[in-house]
C-alpha cells in the first residue's frame, strides 16, 4: 500500500526523516570528540592495581591501555560471570556489557572475555544479543569453582586458582580446585616466547580491536591489554603478530592469551561516580557504544 501525504505536509516529513537519519551520524560525531585523549597516561586506580594508556603513532594510530594487577596483595581476587540458574533453551548466560557486569557483580576492574554465540550485527538497530538475552560462551567458562561452559578443543583457558594464582591451560582443561575461569581463541605467548602464527591465520592477520590477558611465570602478576580498532586516524587496531610483540617487550610476560576482539573490546573500572570505560568500543560502528557479551572477567579490590 502507498502513502499519500497532503502536498503542505511533504516538507513535515522530509524533515523529520531527514533528522532520524542524521541521528547515528551526530551520535558518532559526538562519540569521537568524548573518546579518551590520544596521550600516554600511567596512574594508579587501586592499590595494587596500575593503569597505563599507549598512544601510539607508528605504523599507524593505535591506542593501548594496560591494567597491571598483582595477585600476590590479600585485597585482589578475580571473579567471572556466573551462568544462568536454570537453563532455558540450552543458553548457558545472560549477555551484558562490561559496565553492567562491573555494576551488578560490584567488582572494581573489568573485561570481555570469551567469544560467544548466537551474535549479529546488521545496523545501530538490528543486532544480536541485547543485554539481557541468552547466549552461549566458546570455550570453558567457571564461576565461583562452578563451570557452566564446557571446555571445547583447540580453546585455551585462563584458570585462576583458590589460592590466587593464574595460568593458561593450552589444552583448555582447568586443573581440579579452578576457582574461575575464562577461555580464547590463541596462545600469543609461551614460557615467555612469542606463538608463531599457522601460516594460513598469518596471511590474514589485519589490525583489529583485540583484548589479551597475560601473566608472568609466577601466575602473581596479570595484565590486561586492550587495543582499540575500527577507529581512523584515532586508533586502528592491532594484528595478532604486533599485540603478541608489544606484550613480550613491552610487559615481559611469561604467557599470554587472546581474547574476543571487534566491538566487544571494553575495559571498564569502578569510579566514586560509577562505573567509567576507559578505553573507545566500538559496537555498531558507532565509538564509546558497548557490546553486550556473553562473559566478562573482573576484579575485586578491597581497600
């Protein structure tokens, strides 16, 4: 059926559809002016727990932010999203973003974490999940000592142990007494070397949004690295080769673990005002916008 409009009207509307147009466009147009400073920033958010921010201007504007945290003080303990209590539909957890899982669970420091699924992302509108639906994580996925995601073949996991220690399990089995765990999709870094890419996933290695946790040989101290992406001129991401070399000369770390990328990439901590992202997601193609995921991995520090 075809609208007609009485012809006084016609420019009403022309207007008004002309101005929900514009909307996502002065939404990214403010977006990008609210994006963190293109400066290096180190400070410390909480004790035991340090913030830097890399900017980088070679080989292309990128922007890196750390959170050093060392397990070894009483006041810091880690903490994931805990699975759905009954099951529906086989879905294993409710997808929220990184702020909401900082609020809710009341942690001081926090992550995406696993790659999950169902996912779509077609417009600012029309994507998959919202916070609140049901999704499934990849990978092995515990909570409190209680694992609700299985693990699954050639996924590597971050096991935190119920004395505080953290290691990467390639075989992505958590050892019995696991405490929390989290899962991704490659090892960068092993016994402080970096992963050689199969040749295949090397020749599409393109910069990219990219979140990465590492640690040293101890399994005391964690680092949580974010590298924002999709963002011209302002930070255009990494490739898996450039994160794996900045993390073994830049952290020296023992090992490593690579995490979901792209629009999930999200660091968030705890603020007197609330809860504050630090670095720039971007969801939907529009900058500062979070993505709801599936699992998040954050960090309680009592103080």
């Amino acid at each position: 059926m075809k609208l007609h409009f009485p012809g006084h009207l016609k420019p009403i509307f022309g207007i008004l559809v002309g101005g929900l147009l514009s909307i996502p466009i002065l939404l990214y147009v403010l977006a990008q002016f609210s994006r963190p400073p293109r400066t290096d920033e180190t400070r410390l958010l909480f004790p035991n727990v340090t913030y830097t921010r890399d900017a980088i201007a070679l080989p292309r504007p990128v922007m890196i932010h750390v959170v050093r945290l060392d397990l070894s003080a009483q006041n810091l303990k880690a903490f994931t999203t805990p699975g759905v209590r009954a099951e529906r539909n086989g879905a294993e957890v409710k997808a929220r973003t990184v702020s909401e899982f900082l609020r809710e669970f009341r942690v001081q420091v926090a992550i995406n974490a696993n790659f999950f699924y169902p996912f779509r992302e077609e417009s600012p509108w029309d994507f998959y999940p919202r916070s609140g639906d049901l999704a499934n994580n990849t990978g092995q996925v515990a909570s409190n000592g209680a694992t609700y995601s299985l693990p699954q073949y050639d996924w590597s996991t971050l096991c935190f142990s119920a004395q505080n220690r953290a290691q990467i399990d390639e075989l992505g089995v958590c050892p019995a007494g696991t405490a929390q765990a989290i899962a991704g999709n490659d090892v960068l870094v092993k016994q402080g070397k970096p992963v050689s890419l199969p040749p295949d996933v090397a020749k599409e290695d393109k910069p990219y949004p990219r979140t990465a946790i590492a640690i040293d040989k101890t399994g005391k101290k964690v680092w949580l690295v974010v590298v924002d992406g999709k963002q011209f001129r302002y930070s255009e991401g990494l490739t898996i080769a450039e994160l794996t070399d900045y993390i073994v000369t830049e952290l020296g770390a023992d090992a490593a673990l690579n995490l979901d990328g792209g629009g999930s990439v999200t660091l968030a901590v705890e603020t007197p005002t609330g809860a504050q992202v630090l670095n720039a997601p971007i969801q939907t193609r529009l900058p500062l916008r979070e993505r709801p995921v599936a699992s998040h991995l954050g960090f309680y520090v009592g103080r």
